[in-house]
C-alpha cells in the first residue's frame, strides 16, 4: 500500500513537471503565431536557456521561386548584427596592442581626409559618436548607389566622407559609416581583406561554420534569398553588392550559430574581461532608441532595461541586443544574463520594425521567467 502511494506521487510529480514545461513552450508558439501573422515573417525563431534549447520555429519559405521551406540550419543576412562582430576584432586588436582606441582614425587611414580624421577617434566609430554622416541615409543609395561595385576604398572616399554633422564624442546618431570605416582600419593594420580577419581571427576560431561574410553573387549553401511584402505580393528584394557594408552588415549566419556565438561572446571566449567590459559600458544612454525603455549602446551592441518601472536605485542592464535590417532581411539578437536566456529572430522579411521585434523577445522572456517562478514554487 505504501509502496503503491509513493509510485503515485512520484507519477503526479513527473507529470506536474511535464506540464509545467510545457507550458511555456505552448505560451510561446502562442506569442511567436501571433507576431508571425502580423508581420508576415518567414524565417527562425530560437529562445535557449543555459545554452540549452527551449523553442525552436521554422516558417515560410526561404526561396519561392522553388518553393523551398525554411528550416532549422538556414542562412540569413543579418545585417547590423554583425556589428558586433567588428567591435570584437577591434577589441582582440586592442589587447595584442596594435590599436589605440582613443587616437585618431587618421593614424590608420592614411588615405581618410584629415581635417576630419584627425578629430574622430576609433572609440567614437564603435559607439556611434563620431558626427560622421550615415551613407546609408543618403537619399537613393540603396536603390542606386548600393547596387555598384565599389572598391573599398572608393567607397570609404565617397561614401563616407562628408563634413562632420556635429562635435565629435558631444551625442549619438546611429551611424553605418563608423563601422565601414572600422572595417577599413582592420584591413589597414592586417594588411588583408575584412572577410579574411573576421573567418580567421573570430569564426574560425569559435566554429561558427554557418556564418561569414554574404553575397548576392556567390551560391552559398542553404542560404534564403530575400524578399519584400508588397500589398500582400512576395517580391524580390532590391540587390545589394555586400561588401559595401563590410564592417557594418555584411554578415549572414543561422540562429544555432548565433546563440554558440553570443554564449561565447559572453562567457570568455572571445575576449579579455578587460575588453568585454570595455565593449558592455553604456556610451550613449538614455538614447530613444527602443522606446519606452531605458537604453544604451557600447562597442557593437546595445543594452536595455526592460523593467517598465525603474526605481532610481535600479542600476544595471538586463538584456544586450541587437537588430539588423537591410534589403530582403531583418533580424534582432537578445541575451539576457540571468540564466544565459537567449532570442534569435532571422527573417528573410524585408521591414519588420526593431521594435516589434523587441516585444516579441521581452513578452516571451516573461513567460519563461513566469513559469520558472511556478516551477520553482515562488
């Protein structure tokens, strides 16, 4: 009798804790459906905890000319996600002391215009203070000048070069050509192209072999072509030639690398503690960059605060991200600390908007924390 009580309430407890495990998992089909239906999103969804997956989605179709869906190991553009990437190499530059990131860029682009160089250090392009104009704001560049095949340098010269918009280091404004031109330095002191520091120093490194510089000319295995929705009408996105936004987009990878990456990124792997720290302080905060929350930018990424009321003594950032959006792709990456949780959304969607994208990630961390509290019996 007793024997037969005790294997009862064992059964009850598994059962309990099957349910509660799947509960969130059931909660956050719910949201993900939910946004997938309004933004017309075709692509991966991928939430883990402690490295250890808890949600992972494919939807819609990677190329529709022949009906290929999307799955587990397709390739995106990420676009300004690879910001971070950049950020991190000039840091490992850093600590084997062949850059000084509060000197000048003119002492790494020789062939920069000066009168403006010398007053913009390599600290400012990292944290999007330098009062360089933003050559993706230009007006037709991405349906003209974007398309044409540039030398690097070239594009540097023509592209990124316009007169200082403010004082350097006095605000931030979100600013592509800070990261071009970080690219430009790291070809300078390698003296090889961006792709093949960023393959050897970071990728190779680490094992992301699903990840690396893009191409709209390349056949790159598994990778989705990209597309925008047009009155309801799948169409083809605009074509861009990516190494003109080397440094600042160029990158493709797939939610699994994504989350090996910034779980590497974060327990490290990649950096000195010195040069993470350096790469997490908030630069810039209070920006109205993912409005309503309280948010900041470092080398590469950024960070909020994602708690609605902010008591003055609440200090401290509880979740680093970052979103990229570029022709036929948008995509946003989110680490919150507690727990190591981690948001990838990789989308083959042109236009969904960071911020929608940032509620998703917040209401589904919320779940989880919710039901972890049920588990746990808080």
């Amino acid at each position: 009798m007793v024997s037969s009580i005790k294997q009862l309430t064992i059964t009850i407890l598994i059962f309990f804790t099957l349910t509660v495990q799947a509960q969130p998992v059931e909660k956050l089909n719910y949201l993900f459906e939910n946004f997938q239906s309004k933004n017309n999103f075709s692509g991966n969804v991928y939430v883990s905890v402690n490295g250890k997956a808890l949600y992972n989605k494919s939807t819609g179709i990677a190329n529709h000319e022949f009906s290929i869906s999307v799955d587990e190991d397709t390739r995106f553009d990420i676009a300004s996600i690879s910001k971070q990437f950049t950020a991190a190499l000039i840091l490992k530059y850093w600590e084997d002391g062949l850059i000084d990131l509060d000197a000048p860029i003119s002492e790494y682009l020789p062939y920069y215009r000066s009168d403006i160089g010398k007053f913009v250090t390599v600290s400012q392009l990292l944290t999007h203070q330098s009062g360089i104009p933003n050559y993706t704001s230009l007006p037709g560049v991405w349906i003209d000048s974007l398309r044409n095949h540039y030398s690097f340098k070239y594009l540097i010269q023509h592209f990124c070069s316009g007169n200082l918009e403010f004082e350097p280091g006095s605000k931030f404004s979100y600013n592509n050509s800070g990261y071009v031109l970080l690219a430009g330095i790291i070809e300078e002191i390698s003296g090889r192209s961006f792709e093949n520091e960023i393959q050897e120093k970071i990728l190779n490194k680490l094992g992301l072999e699903n990840t690396g510089i893009s191409s709209r000319e390349q056949i790159i295995s598994n990778k989705a072509y990209g597309y925008d929705v047009l009155f309801d009408e799948w169409q083809n996105a605009n074509y861009t030639y990516m190494p003109n936004l080397n440094g600042a987009g160029s990158m493709y990878s797939t939610v699994k690398d994504l989350t090996k990456w910034t779980l590497a990124l974060h327990n490290g792997k990649v950096l000195s503690k010195k040069a993470y720290e350096l790469m997490f302080q908030p630069y810039a905060v209070d920006n109205d960059w993912i409005p309503p929350y309280k948010n900041a930018y470092g080398y590469g990424i950024g960070m909020l605060n994602t708690r609605k009321i902010i008591p003055e003594e609440l200090d401290g950032w509880n979740m680093y991200f970052h979103s990229g959006h570029i022709s036929g792709f948008s995509s946003f990456l989110a680490y919150y600390p507690e727990d190591q949780k981690i948001v990838v959304l990789l989308s083959n969607t042109d236009g969904i908007r960071t911020v929608n994208m940032n509620d998703l990630t917040i209401s589904m961390i919320e779940a989880i924390e919710e039901f972890s509290e049920v588990s746990s019996g808080k």
